[in-house]
C-alpha cells in the first residue's frame, strides 16, 4: 500500500463509475478502473497490464473472494433449479389463492417483508426476494427498477441493524482487533443511531405502500404501465432464460421454495457458530454464506429426489442441467463481482479510502466531525464499491475520534457504518447493487438511475440528523 496517497489515488474508482454510467458497459469500465490503477501502481505502461492480469489472479486465489464467486454460481444453481423444479410458481400461487395479494400495493409490500424477514446475508436476502417478487411484478406491470430498489434498500440495511448475521460478526471482529472491551454493546447501541440505514429501510416501507416514485422511476413506472418491461437499449444482467417458469408437466410445489430457503437461513447462524469455533461473534461470513447456499442446494435436491422414487418429477440428469444452467446464467455476474473486489484491491493499495479519510476530517468539532464522518464514509463506498472495506477504513477513524472529543463512541461508528452502507447504496460499482439489478432482470445503470434519487434522500436526512445529534447531544 502506498504509504502517503495522493489525489491519483481517486482516478481508477472515479474513471470506472463514470464510464459504467456513460457506456452501460460495466465489464469495460470495471476493467479500465483496474487496468488504471496498476498503471498508477507500475509506474508504466507494460508492466500495469501485467500488475493488472495478477490482481485479478489474486483476487480469485483470496480465500474469502473466491468463496463469493463460488457463492454466485451456487445461488444461481438453488434459484434456477427451485424454479424450474416448480417451487417458485408453486408458492407465488399459493400466495395468489390465499388471497393476501390483493392488487399492487400488497406485491410491493410482500417484497418489503421479504427483504426485512430474511436478514441472515445481504446477497442472499436480495435474490431470494428478486426472484420471489419478479414474475408477481411482471404480472402486476410494476417497473422492474422498483423492484431492484426494494430489495437492495431491504438488503445491507437490514442485515446492519441486525447484530447477529455475517454483517454483525465483521464489524463486531473489527471491534474486537482495535480492543474494544464491549463490542456487541456497543455495535448493539450504534443502531439506534444508524440513520441511514433506519431511513432506507423506513423510505422503502412507505414506498411500497403509497407508490412514491421520484426522478427516473416514475418514467419507469409509466413505461412498465404500457407493456413494456425494460427500457430501450436496456441490457439486463442475466439472462431472462435463466429464471423462466417451468414446463406444463412440472407440477408446482410452494415447499421446493420454503425448505430450501428454510434450510439456508437456519444454516447461516449454525456456520457463523461452527466457524467461529463456538462464539458467533467470530464466525468466518464468507464460509457461512456458501454452506448455507449448498445446503439449501442439498435439501431441494433431495425433496425432489424422494418425489422422483414416488413417480414423478425429474430424472437425476435433469436436476444437474437445472443446476448448471442456473450456475452458467451467473457467469456474466461472477466476472463482475471478481472485477468489482479486484478493483477494491486495487484502491486499497493506492491508499484511496485513508486519502479521502485525511483531507476531510481535519480540525472540525464534533457536531461537524460526525455528518462528515458520514459523507467521508460514503464517498469512500461509493469509490470503491465495498461498504465492508469502507468499514475496515472508517471505523479506526472514527473511535479514536470520540475519544478525542470526549464522547460517547456509538454514534460515531453509527456515522462509519451509515455512510458505508449509503455510498455502497448509490455506487453502480457496489456488489449488492449488481446483485439487485441482476435478481430484477434489469439493466444496472436503469437501476442506479432510478434508485439514486431514494438513496439521496435517505442520505440527506441522516446528514442533517447527524448534525443534530452531535450539535445538542455531544
């Protein structure tokens, strides 16, 4: 890492943001960012495009990144197969006879819950809730960008003001490495001032239910109402294939959608405590995320598989075509996501995060050190596309900094983890953001376009919020 960065260090995440929203062409922005960065780091030319070609190796040789990209193959594998085994179709029509879903605002609503009851993991909660909600929202004619937006504000917010899932491990070990003595104390009280977060998730509830579209999404809305699902010249993530219904002679079944995704949200905290040697606090989330995700895997095969010796479903070789068609439709989002955290490396090494970090939390008082803490954090996200980085960077700054100014140090990490999970919520470059327009089978800039306005909102809210909390509360 660079010992004192410098502005330079901005050029590879501002370069790749700003070509992904000009060219929609995230593949080629993502690998401009990285292919910047090496240089940078080089020095030259030749040899940045060698840096480059092993920065990427050594993503995929990290243990933690290459759990995420196997991760993607996995889900997409349970979903494609959950799908196309009649489980999805079988529990949407469950919902649609019980009666429940009653018009458009009770779809919206169904998404919210969804979001907000399946905590375990941001990715997981995202596409479970994306490919639930999608064929409702297709039949309902609500814009696709809406749904992408719900369930990403439903996502990270929801996991962060949840102590016990992957998210509250990472930050609660973060806690730990700076000595904290109480860090599941004070993570717990950090929520009650975790604004962004609260606001998000509180912005997506009343959307849902009253319809609020600003900006680009009442285009979205009204060009969805005439038929037409996606925009013009829009490219989604994946293809629409991967999640078609399946054939006539599959019989739907709701419980080939509620066991598995029973399976993996019990499974998540069973990992965090088996990973982390007994003490969920110190769970690994990475290796908790995959088991989950094969074992959900694992109980839908096999439900199937004691439907098959009964006389129906399909044969053995079906359900491994069904599984290698979910994993392949994941390529394209796999590719990104590696050059997503391949370009997180690279920022890291340039020091982008700590230069941002300097230059602005310099000589202020604390009812101003707090909502630029927050703004800091999120311009950090936003750059590098990761709130967990951003957390690694922010929290070592802000603690010390309530110490300094004498006060209580939860909402000073609140304002860390708030921000992270706001830039994380507005960057086209963001792992969850990819994921959400990938679950709505939408294209990923229609999404950024359309959920910024919401995310800047939220994120001017919680700017006047922390103010106020360090002006008459510090």
């Amino acid at each position: 890492m660079i010992e004192n960065p410098t502005a330079w260090s901005l050029i590879p995440p501002i370069l790749a943001i700003t070509l992904a929203i000009a060219t929609r062409q995230v593949f080629i922005a993502l690998g401009l960012g990285i292919l910047s960065g090496a240089m940078l780091l080089e020095g030259q030319f030749f040899p940045g495009i060698a840096r480059a070609i092993s920065l990427v190796v050594g993503t995929l040789n990290d243990a933690d990144s290459a759990m995420v990209v196997l991760f993607t193959f996995a889900i997409g594998s349970l979903i494609s197969s959950m799908e196309s085994l009649g489980g999805i179709r079988g529990f949407v029509t469950w919902l649609e006879n019980s009666g429940w879903l009653k018009g458009e605002r009770s779809v919206r609503v169904m998404v919210w819950l969804v979001g907000v009851l399946i905590f375990i993991e941001s990715n997981i909660t995202i596409l479970v809730a994306g490919a639930l909600a999608r064929p409702l929202f297709d039949k309902y004619k609500i814009a696709r960008e809406k749904l992408a937006y719900l369930i990403d504000s439903t996502s990270a917010p929801i996991c962060l003001i949840i102590p016990f899932n992957a998210w509250g491990a990472y930050i609660i070990s973060i806690l730990q490495k700076l000595g904290e003595e109480q860090p599941v104390q004070l993570f717990t009280w950090s929520i009650l001032y975790n604004f962004y977060s609260l606001f998000a998730v509180a912005l997506a509830l009343f959307t849902a239910v009253f319809n609020f579209d600003i900006g680009p999404m009442k285009a979205a809305e009204a060009r969805t109402k005439r038929g037409q699902l996606l925009s013009d010249g829009a490219q989604p993530m994946v293809d629409e294939t991967l999640f078609a219904p399946p054939d006539d002679s599959v019989r739907p079944s709701g419980w080939l959608m509620i066991a598995p995704i029973l399976t993996l949200v019990t499974m998540m905290p069973l990992g965090l405590l088996i990973t982390g040697g007994g003490n969920i606090r110190n769970g690994q989330g990475a290796v908790s995320v995959l088991w989950s995700v094969l074992a959900g895997l694992a109980v839908l095969w096999l439900m199937h598989g004691a439907k098959a010796r009964k006389g129906g479903g399909q044969t053995l070789d079906e359900l491994v075509r069904f599984g290698l068609k979910g994993a392949q439709g994941m390529l394209p989002l796999a590719l990104i996501i590696l050059l997503a955290l391949t370009l997180g490396t690279v920022t890291k090494l340039l020091g982008t995060g700590a230069f941002v970090a300097k230059v602005a939390s310099a000589n202020m008082s604390a009812a101003t050190f707090l909502p630029v803490t927050f703004l800091v954090s999120a311009g950090v996200a936003f750059a590098t596309g990761t709130s967990w980085g951003t957390f690694a960077i922010m929290v070592p700054v802000a603690l010390p900094a309530a110490a300094a100014f004498g006060a209580p140090a939860a909402p000073f990490l609140a304002a860390a983890l708030s921000g992270g999970i706001f830039g994380d919520h507005a960057s086209p470059i963001s792992d969850t953001t990819i994921m959400a327009s990938m679950a709505a089978v939408t294209d990923h800039v229609d999404h950024v376009r359309t959920q910024l306005p919401y995310a800047l909102l939220a994120g001017g809210a919680s700017v006047f919020a922390y103010f106020l909390v360090g002006l008459f509360f510090l």
